[in-house]
C-alpha cells in the first residue's frame, strides 16, 4: 500500500550569497518515514532542516507539505521569555485538558515543569522544547540534535517514544547509537548535493565509501580522457585545423566539467600526542566523600586510574559527573577520604560549555593566547606541541579556511567550536586528557577520527558522555553514578555495563510510547475514590499531581462527548450544516480518543499507587 506524502522539496537551492549550500535538491518524506539527516559540519544539514520546517526560504525550488499534514520543528534555542514556568512554555499549543503529555514526556525526558524558567538552564529548556513538541504530536518530527543534554536513560525513553509514533520523522544527530535505533532511511548532504538511501544508519557507512570509490574512478576516467585530448590537440591539430575545431571545443567542454566538480574535503588532520610520560599511578581515591546542599554527591568512593586507562563516567543528568572530575583533578576538596595524584601529570581539559573559549575573541586570537600571562599574542605563529606552526595553516588541518581566521568565535556552529578547542588542546602536550561530553556537535567523521586518537593515546583519558557509541569504542572502563552517592565502577563500555549489569540503568524511568495500556475501564465512583489528596507511594511527584487531576479532566471530557453526542442526533444536521456536521464528528472522535488514553491513564497510576501502599503495609 502506498504511504501517504508529508513533505516534498523540489529542486531546492540556497546560498546566502558565497558557494551554494545545496542545488536541486529534492526530497519525498513518507508516513512512517524515520530519516536520519546527516552531513558534515557546515554542510547545511541545520539549514536544511529549517527549509523542511518552512523557517528559511530557499533561493530556488519549492516547500509543499500536504494537507492537513503539521511540522514540528525543535528550535535549538527556544525562546521562554514570555512564560514563568517551563511546563506553560512546553504546553503553549496544546488544548485544554492535554497538559498530561508534557508531564508524561517530562518525567520520561527528566525535567521539572514547575521549574521558573529564570532558573531553567539551556538543557532544561531544550528538554521542554522537545516534551512540548512531542505531546503536540505533529504528522513531521523535524529534530536538530534532540539528544544533546539527555542523560543515557532519557535517550533511550526518547528512542521508545519515538519508534512508537508511525509517523514522520527528520532527525540531525551525531549519536550512532541513536542513529541505528531510530532510521529507517538516510539523507546526506554533501557537496551541495542531497542523497537519500533507503536503508538504516547500519548501511550508511558502506554506500558512502562505495558512491566516493565511484567519484573517484569517473574523476580517473575524465582525467585520463582530457590528458588524451590534450596530446591530440597539441601533436595533431595543424595539419587538420579547420576540420577539428568541434574537438577542440569538446575538449573545453571535458575541462571546465572537471573543473566543476566539486572534490571531497579530506577528514581534520588532527593529532594527539602524549608529552612526558606520566607515572603509573595517575589519580587514587581512597574512601572519598562529598555533600553539596546537604545532598550526597559521593560515599565512600575508592578507584585507582593508572596510566593509559580510559574511564568514562555515566549517570543521570544532575547526579554530579562534572563535580566528580573535579574532585579527582583536586579542584573541589573532598568531606572525607584521600585523594593522590601520580608524578608528571600534564592535564588538559576540554570543557562542555566552551568555557575556555572567548566568544568575542577570533580563532587566530584564540589559538595565539599566551597560557601564562592569559592575554592574546600578536604572533602569526602558534607553538604545536614545541613547534611554531602558521595560525592559518594550523586551523586548516581543523578544517577552517582562511576567511574564518579572523572571525569571532561568537560566528562558529557548535561543531565549529568543538573542533577550535580540540585545536587549541592538541596544540600542547599532555599526558592526562579530561574530557566533558566532547561528542556533543561534532559530525561523525570528526568524531570517527577523535576515538582512532584517543584508543592510540598513550596517556590516560577520563571523560564524561551519554554517547554510548562513543564509549564503547574508546572506554577500558566505565563508572557509573547512580545517584545519593553511589558510584559503581564496570570494565568495558557501556555495552559491557549493560551486560554485567542485566539491564540498562535508570530505564525505569518515565513510560514510552508504546507500553501496553490497562484493558478495564474505572467508574466515576472509583476513579474519584483513588484519586483523592496526598503523595501516593511509588509515584513521583508529577505523576501524584497527575493522578489528582485526571478525575475532574475525565468527566468534563464525558461532557462534552455527551453533548457532541446529542448534536449529531439530530438527522438533519448533516443536510442543513455539513461543514458543522464534520466539525462535531472530528471533535467528538478528538474527545473519545483523550477520555480513552485518561481513562487509561489513570488505571495504570492508580494500580501503580495501590501496590505500592499495599506492598508497604
């Protein structure tokens, strides 16, 4: 059966004016479509995914979503200006009544609705940006890095939700884990050109390296056929000019093709190289306690990191991973316990929020920053781990070209700025590499290359992320924080935790998408008799509120069903007022489907709350 078109770009082309981000792209999004829009940084993948949403205009082409058909764009920063709360701003578009679904995704999505926005950072705003698009349920999910500032747990309840949706999905991310789990088809921008394969992410890698193998063998033959033409041209022509100008304008015409083809870039020359070895030990904590707020961050924490090991930690958002490496760098001192540190440590750290980065300051400013004195050096030189290299030529083997020299940081996309701190690490030796989520923004060839160098690193590396992908492939070891100070260290990556575990850590929390609904239906009498006053045992905060509210929400929906119901009675409706007619019929189907999911809702937290009490009796 044929599916249902969403959204189509034809022959779309934009370029805000320098070297075109894409020409004649065109695209079909299907019902049921999950496509992973992937692409180098800077290659327009952003851009593009506004096109789909209708935010940027294209230069040529045409947008045409189908009808009846709603894009739900994530806006990368949305603005909550206007809204005290971040469950009001999440629930800005939905109805009366629905405010239950932004307090389902924020419990599956790990967030507070309740929390001011004053006092809300940049993840909690993304997070309800995103619990607020998902309970709006729009026909085309278009998501621009959805899983940045996710802890592991609410990822994966992301990637329950949405496989459960059946519908359409355009999706930016930088997780192969996420990525794996969630396409059914991949986008590829690259050199101005849109591809689509309709397979998952597993098979994306084998059709690049295959669509490249074939560019190079058409660019070989052309070759090899001008270098031909051009002997004939030049050994041939005099005695038969006349008759083979029409070869000789071939031949123009075989160069200026080649000349237009647009040769791949090659991937960041970056390197890694340990300085002075360090000593064997590295960091030992023995029995190590902290509080903060009178919550517990650490107990009783003992861990030995030896040279050349590679420890991630894990855990959910707000339990305390960057205070722990801080505490083991010996920035923060502990309540309790003993912290020792290895001889020879040279310590370099590549912070989440840029920190280390000016926004104001250019990229040749930042790379000539003098350590020392923490003013910006006039140099056109910048010494590469004891070798002055040009400013420009260093940031080329990032990836930056000449015109991006003297620009602000405050201009670069989050990759862009990613890759600058990389630069400005690699630039120094070192032999202990701390790194906090380093995945987030960057594209996946960056990232390919950044776990060859760090499985080759001959120093030690301890980093925090919810890439599991990525930890898999570099971590020898993997600590996990569960929360109220318990911390449990695991051999291996996250899969090996996993494995050694029985099951994923923190799962529990939240309900996806698809987990099978209770099959009774409660009276009025008994939904209002559970669901009176007090925090039920097993259900967390929003859940109690929400199990207080559902029996007032479920018999004003019976209300209006009833007098719904009561206007299409009448047989003459339809003949005297069809569009009126199919108003109510659409309202009353709406009604039927929102009473069955709170009626289904309320069972499940009301059972939920009943074991609980009768489990701690």
């Amino acid at each position: 059966m044929a599916r249902a078109s969403l959204l189509q770009l034809s022959g779309i082309g934009l370029g805000f004016g320098g070297k075109p981000l894409f020409e004649g792209a065109d695209l079909v999004v299907h019902e049921g479509d999950r496509l992973a829009l992937v692409g180098r940084n800077g290659s327009g993948k952003s851009t593009l995914l506004r096109v789909m949403a209708g935010l940027v205009e294209p230069d040529s082409g045409k947008r045409s979503l189908s009808a009846g058909v709603r894009a739900g764009y994530m806006e990368q920063e949305p603005d909550l200006a206007a809204f005290d709360t971040l469950g009001a701003f999440a629930a800005r578009n939905l109805a009366p009544g629905e405010e239950w679904r932004v307090e389902a995704a924020a419990e599956g999505l790990d967030f507070d609705p309740e929390r001011p926005v004053a006092t809300a950072s940049g993840g909690e705003r993304r997070r309800a940006a995103l619990a607020g698009l998902l309970g709006e349920e729009p026909e085309l999910l278009l998501l621009d890095e959805p899983t940045n500032h996710l802890d592991i747990a609410a990822i994966g309840w992301l990637e329950d939700t949405l496989r459960a949706r059946g519908r359409g999905m355009v999706l930016i991310s930088h997780d192969r884990a996420v990525l794996r789990a969630l396409s059914t088809g991949v986008l590829w921008v690259d050199r101005g050109r849109l591809r689509r394969l309709d397979r998952g992410f597993d098979h994306f890698e084998s059709w690049q390296e295959e669509i490249w193998a074939n560019e190079e063998a058409e660019r070989h033959k052309l070759d090899q056929k001008i270098k031909a033409e051009a002997r004939w041209a030049v050994e041939g022509i005099s005695a038969r000019r006349k008759r083979n100008q029409g070869r000789l304008r071939a031949l123009g015409d075989l160069r200026t093709t080649r000349a237009g083809m647009r040769v791949r870039s090659g991937v960041a020359d970056m390197r890694l190289e340990a300085g002075e070895a360090s000593g064997r030990l590295v960091i030992e904590a023995e029995g190590v306690a902290l509080s903060l707020g009178g919550q517990p961050l650490l107990r009783d924490l003992s861990l030995r990191l030896m040279r050349g090991d590679r420890l991630a930690v894990v855990g959910p958002n707000g339990v305390g991973k960057t205070t722990l490496l801080r505490v083991l760098l010996g920035e923060i001192a502990p309540d309790a316990g003993r912290l020792r540190h290895g001889t020879k440590l040279e310590v370099a750290v590549f912070d989440q929020n840029r920190a280390a980065l000016d926004p104001a300051a250019s990229l040749w400013e930042s790379l000539t920053l003098d350590p020392v004195l923490g003013v910006q050096g006039q140099s056109d030189q910048v010494m590469v781990r004891g070798q002055p290299r040009h400013v420009v030529a260093y940031l080329k083997d990032f990836l930056f070209d000449e015109a991006q020299a003297r620009q602000p940081v405050s201009a670069l996309s989050g990759g862009e700025r990613a890759r600058l701190l990389l630069a400005r690490i690699m630039a120094r030796n070192c032999n202990l590499l701390v790194l906090d989520e380093p995945t987030n923004d960057l594209d996946i060839e960056t990232l390919d290359l950044l776990q060859d160098l760090l499985s080759d690193f001959a120093g030690t590396v301890l980093m925090v992320s919810h890439d599991r992908d990525f930890i898999d492939r570099v971590a020898t070891a993997t600590l996990l924080m569960e929360g109220e100070g318990r911390v449990t260290t695991y051999a291996g990556g996250w899969s090996d935790l996993v494995a050694q575990r029985g099951g994923v850590p923190g799962r529990g929390r939240g309900r996806a998408a698809d987990s099978p609904p209770p099959v009774a239906t409660p009276t009025p009498e008994a939904r209002a008799r559970k669901g009176g006053g007090g925090r039920k045992p097993g259900l967390s905060f929003s859940e109690t509120h929400r199990l207080e509210k559902l029996p007032g929400e479920i018999a004003r929906l019976e209300e209006e069903i009833g007098k719904l119901s009561a206007l299409l009675s009448d047989p003459d409706l339809y003949a005297r007022d069809p569009a009126r007619f199919d108003k109510a019929t659409a309202a009353l189907v709406a009604r039927q489907q929102t009473l069955a999911r709170a009626e289904e809702e309320w069972l499940s937290l009301a059972e939920r709350a009943e074991a609980a009490g009768q489990g701690g009796a």
